[in-house]
C-alpha cells in the first residue's frame, strides 16, 4: 500500500513539473508574439473583367502532305536537304547533310503514333586536307609624306654667367717637425778560414776473372764487373781532381751581418 502511494505521489510530481514546462513554454510564445505588431490579411475587389470569348475551335482529320527543298552553296560549304510524305497517319522522309570531313550523312525516318524510328548512314570516306587560305593581294597604300613648315623662330642667346673663384682662407697650422735618426753601422766581420785536408787515397783491387757458362745466369753475373769498372773510373777521375782552398771557400756562403733595430 505504501509503495502504491509513493508511486502516486512521483507521478503527480511529475506531471506538474510537465505542466510547468508547459506554461513556460507558453509564456515565451506569447511573449515573442507580443513584440511584432500583427496585421490582417488585405482583401481587393474581385475585378469586374468580362471573360474572354474565344473562337470556335474544329478538329480537323489529318490529311496527306509532301514536301521537299534542298540548299547547295559550295562557296560557304553547305550541302543539305529534306524530303517528307505523309498519309495523314504514317510520316516518312529523309534528309541529308555534307559533313566537314567530306561524308555524307543521309538519315530515313518513320514517324506514327507508336513513336520515331530513323536509320542513319554514311557515304563516302573522311578525308582531312590541309587547310590553306588564300588571302587577296591588296595593293601596299603609298602615303605622300606629311610636309611641315619650319618653324622660325630666333636663336636665344644666353650671357655667359662669370663666377668669381672662391677664396677659402689659409689654415694656420704650424708644419710638423720629424726627427732625424743617424744611420746604423754594422760591424765588419773576417772571413773565416777553413783548413786543408789531404785528398783520400783507395786501394786498387785487382779484376776478378769468372768461369765461362752456357747458360743465362752468365749474362747477368759478366755485366756486374763492368758497372764496379766503371764506378772505379769515376773514382779515378774524382780522385785525381785536385780541389782548391779557395774553390771551397767559394762554396761555402758569407753569412751577412744581421741588422739590430735596438740602437735606434
């Protein structure tokens, strides 16, 4: 029973929540509504204009035609034309054009009740020339040169303007004095003097002789005592050159005196 009750009692909480919501809602349309003016909808007089009277119409059967024209102006390239019969129930006919590719298009038609059928065909082959325009030679316009007087008029003559020169005065700056600093002695050193050494004897060795050989090892082991030979040789002749003192002095360089800036 209790809980029947508390049952009761959210439902009619929620059903006055609802109706708050809805009064509301109410409350606000009404408001906006407040804020533009309303207008009723004008009403005009309904014009006072005859209705118009029109002719009797009739209902004709149809009846039979045919008809035919065609157009050729090979100046602009237009080739066409058109031909159609009818019986009053059946419309027939053809018509056909020259295309820019040099084709014919011919297209045969049937018209009724029950629709359009047309067959279309083409003669010929497209062909695609070169196009080559011919202008007409108009003559080149020869146009007289315009003559204009020369005008006279006198020569202005403007006087030379003379400027004196300028006279900027002297600055009266004393000249600045430099000192004048001796110039610098070197002492003079001896040439130093080397001693003389005695040229080197070599002992002479006597020319080893070697076994002949067949084989090729023996051009290798004869061509050994000729280069000893000849480095002997060139011994020899270092050796019996004699050597000056002065000739070594000569090679050896004079070392010059190093100049000092410490005096100055």
């Amino acid at each position: 029973m209790f809980a029947t009750l508390r049952r009761l009692q959210t439902s009619e909480k929620s059903s006055l929540a609802k109706m708050k919501i809805v009064i509301i809602a109410a409350l606000v349309v009404v408001a906006l509504a407040s804020e533009k003016p309303y207008y009723p909808k004008p009403t005009y007089p309904a014009p006072a204009y005859p209705p118009p009277a029109y002719g009797k119409s009739y209902d004709y059967a149809p009846m039979p035609y045919s008809f035919d024209w065609a157009v050729l102006d090979q100046a602009s390239y237009n080739d066409f034309g058109q031909k159609e019969t009818s019986d009053g129930k059946l419309v027939s006919g053809t018509y056909y054009v020259v295309l820019p590719d040099g084709r014919r298009q011919v297209v045969t038609y049937k018209a009724d009740d029950y629709g359009y059928i047309a067959d279309v065909k083409y003669d010929g082959e497209a062909k695609y020339p070169e196009y080559k325009p011919a202008y007409p030679a108009y003559p080149k316009p020869a146009y007289a040169p315009p003559a204009y007087p020369k005008p006279a008029y006198p020569t202005p003559a403007y006087p030379k303007p003379t400027y004196a020169p300028p006279a900027y005065p002297k600055a009266s700056y004393p000249e600045p004095s430099y000192p004048s600093y001796p110039r610098p002695s070197y002492p003079a050193y001896p040439r130093p003097a080397y001693p003389s050494y005695p040229r080197p004897s070599y002992p002479s060795y006597p020319k080893p002789s070697y076994p002949v050989s067949t084989t090729t090892e023996v051009v290798t082991e004869t061509a050994a005592p000729v280069v000893k030979e000849a480095e002997v040789a060139v011994e020899a002749v270092a050796v019996t050159e004699p050597v000056s003192e002065t000739a070594v002095a000569a090679a050896e360089p004079i070392a010059e005196p190093e100049t000092s800036t410490d005096a100055v």
